[in-house]
C-alpha cells in the first residue's frame, strides 16, 4: 500500500473522538466565516510581471522619479462632429468639468496644452477662448496636427475621436475606491454622451476597476454555481440525497475556511488567485469521492462489520493515496513560486495552502460526517458507480498490446518535450480583460487610432555637476534623443524638445524660469523632481515581439555607446516588461511545469517505496501535458500565462488518478499476480476515476462563465487536460504498469 506520510492518522483520530472533533469543525467553520466578509479584491495588473528583474527596478524609477503614469485614466471621446465648433466646445467642457471631480488631481487635454508667446508675457493657452467661425477653428486644428506633437497624440488628425488623460490622487485608485472612482467619472461622462458624442473610459485606473468588478461577480457567482453543479452531477451518481450532502459537504466547508483565512489574514484575491475558490471546491469533491466510493463499497460486500470499521478501512486503505494525491497537486502550485514573478509565487503559495485546507476537510470532515449519517441510520445497499466500471474491459483487453501502447506513449512524449522548449509565448494586458468590457474595447480602440495608451519611456541622465539646460546637458539630451529617434521611430514624442520648440516658435529661448512657470502635472511628463533626468515618451507601436525589442535594444545600446552614451539612457515602460519579462516569467514557467512533474514522480517514488511504480506514472502523466502543447503547436497557438499555469495545476490534479490506481495495485499485487493485480485495480478504481474528473470537468466547466478570459482560457486547458488524463490513466497506465511488472518479475526469476 502506498504511503501518505502519516497524514491518514487524522481521520482515525477525528472517528476515534467524533464529538470532539465535530465541535472543532462547527468552531472553525463559524471563525472563518466570519472572515469572508473581510475579504479583499485587487485589480492590480501590472504587478503580475514583477520579479524584482532590473527591468522592473526602470520602471518603479520612472514612476517614482517623473510621475505615477499607472495613475492615467483615458477618456476616449469619438464623433464626427468632433472637428465642429459645436463639437469642439462640447470636448472643452467635458474636460472643464472632469477636472473638478474630486478623485482628479489634473487633466491633460488639448485645452491644458500651452503655447509660448514672448510678446504675450511668455505662456498663453494653445486654444484660444472662442473660435469666431468653422473656418477659424479649421486652420487652427490643421495647424496643431502640423506643428504639435503633443496635440497629435490628444486629437485625431481626421477630428473624429480625442482623449483626455486623467491623473487620478492615489488614493482614489485603491483597491477599495477604485470602482467608485470610475463610477464618479462615468456620471460625469454619461451627461455629455450621446448618440453623437459617444464616450468611454480607458488606461490602467478603469483596467483595475474592471478586474476588480470581475473577480467580485466570479466570486459571487461561479462558486456557489460549481457547488451546485457538482451536487447535482453527484446525485445522477448515487440517486440519493444523503449521499450527496456527504459528499458536497467536505469541499464547500473547505472553500469557507479558505476564504475565511485570507479575509482574516487580509489577503486579497486578485485575477490570478480568483480561481482557486472553484479549483479547491472541485478537487476536494474528486478526493472526497475517492473515500467515500470506498467505504460504500466496503458496506455494500461487508454488510456485517459496523459502520466505523467500514469507516476506518477505508481511510487505511484509500486514506494515504488522498493525503499523497493532494501532496502532489500542492507540489504542482508550488512549482509556480519557481518562476520567480511575485504573482505567481503568491498564487502558488496560498494555492498550495488551500489544498492542505481542502486535505484537512476530506479526510477530518468526511469521516465524521459519515459517522453521523451512520449513527442516524443511513446505509449504503447499493454503489451505483460501480456500473462505471465496465469502461476498464477495453482496457484490459488491451494489455496484450501493452509494449507497443508503452512504446507509442514514449515516443508522443518524446516528440511533445521537443515542441514544449520551441514552442511560440506571449504576454498582453489586452488579454486578460474581458472580451466585452468597454475598456478593453476603448484600450483597442486608442492604441490603433493614437498609437500609444502603452508608450515607451527613455530617461536620459544628465550631467549631475551643471545645470539642466547648460549646453553641455543639452548635447547629451539631443545626441540621445536623436539615437532613440532612429531605433524606435514614432509618430509623435512628448520631451523637452517640445517646449524647447515652442519657446523658439514663440519668439524665445528656453530658460528654467519658463519651464518654472509650467503647473507640475505637465513638467513632471518631461523633467525628474531634481532636474538630474528628462524623460523621453514615444508614442509608437507597443506591439514588438520579445525578438524585436531584444533587437532594438541591442542597436540601441551599441549606437549609445559610439556617442560615448552608454549608461546615460534607461528604455522602460509596459511595452519593455512585455517584450522582455513576460518570456523570461514563460521560460521560468516552462521549467517550474517540468520541475512539477519531476517533483511529484519523486514524491510517488517514494510515497510507493518503488522506483518502477514511480516511473509507470510519469509518461502517462505527461502525455495529457503534452498533447495539448501538440495541439497548440498545430493550431498555431502561442503559449500564454494562462495556459502554462493551468497545465502545471492540472498536472497536479490528473495524477491523482495514477496514485490511486498504483495504490491499489499495491493492495492487489501482494495477492495476484503483475496481470491480475492491474486488472482488479483497474476495476476497483476505474469508477471512482470517471466520477471525479466528471466532477472535475462539471465543477471547472462553469468558469467558463466568467467575466476574465484568464479564468475561461485557465478552465478550458485544465478540463481538457483532465479528458486526457483519465484516458490515459485507464488506456496507458495499466499497461506501465503491466510491462514494468513483468521486467521486475522476470528480473527476479533470473536472479
């Protein structure tokens, strides 16, 4: 029999003191409820790249140094009467009026934007207060698109859609403000919309209080319908409902305990970690099932031994094969923290946290649940899973082809390890927001039509012993500028430069005294708090493959370092973190899968004392891993975060069939032989293994509901990972563990 490290004890010792231990349950689920209402829900986004890389240091530089540019809310403002004189002055007072709402610290829009005039007393508004006809304000606008570079990324050059930037106070972005915060300026908004004048509301403000809107509703929601779901699903299996609460009850207390940790704890669920509530209800209903099965079928063919040896027999014998498979399945989620991004450590360390909870529930709760039902008089007459078993006869049947069925596994694992290392990754904000939210429509909408929601940022560093605007500063300034102008052209940058050339257009020199007389919301876009740094932002395409960025940084670097400028200039922002952290967080990912599998076949090894029963898991195991990358690989889609994560959790998940058909191949080997023992094995456990990864798939197929496409995309590649895996469980893995059987036997006879 394999083993579980002991862990089984707690359920002899929850029967042997039911009182007790009952009470302690009601105790703990009662404190933990009292923490979900405490729950927290984050919309952090950006964060999920972090990996305290030098990358991400850059960009806390910028945002530290210049101004917070996570901060900017973009509205988007679309109509063909934007270029009237009605329409124009529509946009004027759509940005007076957004500038006096109180989450608002500033508004850039064309009307902020100044224009020197040395004869005038220096800056003056670039819009002037009233156009005195159409005709006027055409040639004003034609002008703008032809001179100002910052007027250019604000309004379209066809004057049919304009945005203004929104700088919101901090506080009004946390986590708890922030839905309000949107909801404040989409009234605003709302009184100015219409059929004409359509507008929305982009940038990473509205990206957060969307994110955290939708993990609210998947909470409220996606949960409770998986329960019910599963429930459900569980009644066609056992038509009966006491049956059913036992089996519903484990996973529902686990989530509540869960939930009710993290609310106490003050750790909030962000898109990322959403999922686990649905995720730790469903793998404790495939555990518990695996138990419960067991005991019904030990009270169906023992009729004459009492309820609580019926109870204790089965937690000996099916007890470590649950406590080794959630092991696994938590080594799987730990195996994340191995990527190194913050993100992803959290996920796998509060996830590996929740199955040791959901663990505790299966074979502390389950028992005592079924002592009770026992003392009240419920008793199993018949399993009506058992029925499920007759999908092991073909599989049996098979085992006389079983060295070419090892053959053909290791040769699809073979091919499938070259295609894991080659395989395309990406990584797009755009893809984690819902598919029809209006931000994710107006973030689409912007970066095509103004080429830049997402720019890139050069910090250039001056001389720190002179001025600012000495000529020696100065050389610095434009030597780079025109180096970075040449690798990443855009069509429109917003620098020093600009208001260099406006002074000169309005008839002077800059001077510090001008650049003084600027309100700081607009400096802090150009020039660091000390004057030591100028930011560069060029608004170009934010869409570079990490190949191209790689490229483009290189020719930077090498052409910087000709003008003697290497160590002067810093590249940063989102597109940066996309191009270059998100495929080192994909290759990281891609080893933390493998080191999951490497680690849970170890831990089986030696859970099963057995080096052979161990490696008669590995190849089936990695087969459904695989065949899904093959068929990514063939449709021609790219790895993505989503994907990777929900292959390394639903490895963790699938080879909790293999343990329990090695674990009961161990009970039957030491009466059978190798062929006997597989065949009883196979039918033993083959209807606890269909109804789980039923409720598995049931449980998971309802996020697919959900508002994030990273749960949907996260669901859709576990559950039909786990179709794979149980086909291979039945199909591939008696025949490991025929063939190895037969070599150690044969190993033997010859020694």
């Amino acid at each position: 029999m394999i083993s579980g490290f002991g862990t089984e004890r707690l359920g002899h010792l929850a029967i042997r003191f039911p009182v007790m231990t009952t009470m302690v349950l009601i105790v703990i689920t009662i404190l933990a409820a009292t923490g979900i209402p405490k729950l927290g829900y984050s919309g952090d986004n950006i964060e999920i790249l972090r990996d305290g890389s030098v990358e991400f240091d850059d960009y806390d530089h910028l945002l530290k140094t210049f101004r917070d540019f996570n901060n900017d809310a973009i509205v988007l403002i679309s109509s063909d009467k934007l270029g009237t004189i009605e329409g124009f002055e529509k946009f004027r007072d759509l940005q007076f009026e957004l500038q006096f709402t109180p989450q608002v610290e500033s508004v850039l829009s064309p009307f902020s934007l100044a224009t020197y005039d040395i004869n005038a007393g220096g800056w003056q508004s670039t819009v002037p207060a009233r156009f005195s006809d159409q005709a006027d304000l055409d040639t004003f606008l034609k002008r703008m698109n032809e001179t100002t570079p910052a007027f250019q990324s604000l309004v379209s050059p066809n004057r049919d859609s304009g945005v203004i930037v929104i700088y919101t106070k901090a506080e009004a972005l946390a986590d708890s403000n922030v839905r309000e915060t949107l909801e404040s300026y989409r009234s605003v908004l709302a009184e100015f919309s219409d059929d004409d004048f359509k507008i929305s509301i982009a940038g990473q403000p509205a990206i957060r209080a969307d994110l955290v809107q939708s993990i609210i509703n998947d909470m409220s929601l996606l949960a409770p319908l998986a329960a019910l779901l599963c429930a459900i699903i569980a009644f066609f299996i056992f038509r009966n409902i006491v049956s059913v609460f036992l089996c519903v009850f484990p996973p529902v207390i686990s989530v509540v305990w869960f939930l009710g940790l993290l609310g106490h704890a003050g750790i909030s669920l962000n898109f990322l970690t959403t999922v686990l509530p649905v995720l730790l209800l469903v793998i404790v209903f495939a555990d518990t099932l695996h138990l419960y099965l067991k005991w019904a079928r030990i009270r169906v063919k023992k009729p004459e031994i009492g309820g609580l040896s019926a109870i204790s027999e089965a937690i000996t014998t099916v007890g470590p094969a649950c406590a080794l498979a959630m092991i696994t399945t938590a080594a799987a989620l730990a195996s994340l923290t191995l990527s190194g991004n913050f993100g992803l450590i959290e996920l796998g360390t509060i996830g590996a946290l929740s199955i040791a909870i959901g663990f505790f529930a299966v074979i502390v709760a389950l028992p005592v649940s079924i002592y009770w039902a026992d003392k009240l008089g419920f008793t199993v007459r018949s399993n009506p899973a058992d029925g499920l078993a007759i999908v092991a006869r073909p599989a049996i049947a098979m085992l006389k082809h079983s060295r070419a069925i090892v053959a053909t596994g290791i040769a699809i694992c073979i091919v499938g390890l070259i295609v894991h290392f080659n395989l395309d990754s990406r990584f797009r904000l755009i893809d984690y927001l819902s598919t029809s939210s209006d931000v994710a429509k107006s973030e689409s909408y912007i970066d095509e039509r103004f080429s830049g929601t997402t720019p890139l940022f050069a910090i250039i560093k001056l001389d720190k012993d002179t001025p600012m605007l000495d000529p020696k500063n100065r050389d610095i300034f434009y030597r780079a500028k025109a180096r970075i102008d040449e690798v990443f052209p855009s069509t429109s940058s917003y620098s020093l430069d600009d208001f260099a050339s406006e002074v000169a257009k309005g008839g002077g020199q800059i001077s510090e005294s001008d650049i003084d007389e600027l309100p700081q919301y607009m400096t802090s876009r150009f020039i660091s708090k000390d004057r030591r740094e100028i930011l560069i932002t060029i608004f170009s395409s934010a869409s570079f493959t990490a190949r191209q960025m790689g490229e483009k940084l290189e020719t930077l670097n090498a052409l910087l370092k000709t003008e003697k400028l290497d160590g002067q200039v810093t590249m940063t922002g989102f597109p940066i973190l996309s191009s270059v952290v998100a495929p080192r967080l994909m290759n990281n990912l891609r080893i933390s899968l493998l080191a999951a599998v490497l680690l849970s076949i170890v831990i089986i090894m030696a859970a099963a004392r057995s080096f052979r029963l161990g490696l008669a898991c590995l190849v089936p195991n990695l087969l459904p891993i695989i065949s899904i990358e093959i068929m990514l690989w063939l449709f021609g889609i790219p790895l993505d975060m989503s994907i990777t994560v929900a292959l390394t959790v639903a490895f963790g998940i699938a080879v909790d069939n293999s343990i329990h058909l090695v674990n009961q191949h161990m009970l039957e080997i030491q009466k059978h032989d190798v062929e006997t023992a597989v065949k009883n094995a196979l039918e033993e456990v083959s209807p606890a293994m269909l109804s789980s990864t039923l409720i598995l798939v049931a449980g998971l197929s309802i996020t697919l509901l959900s508002d994030l496409p990273i749960i949907t995309i996260f669901s859709s590649v576990v559950t039909l990972t786990l179709v794979f895996a149980v086909l291979t469980d039945i199909f591939q893995m008696p025949s490991f563990l025929f063939t190895l059987g037969r070599v150690r036997r044969q190993g033997k006879q010859i020694d």
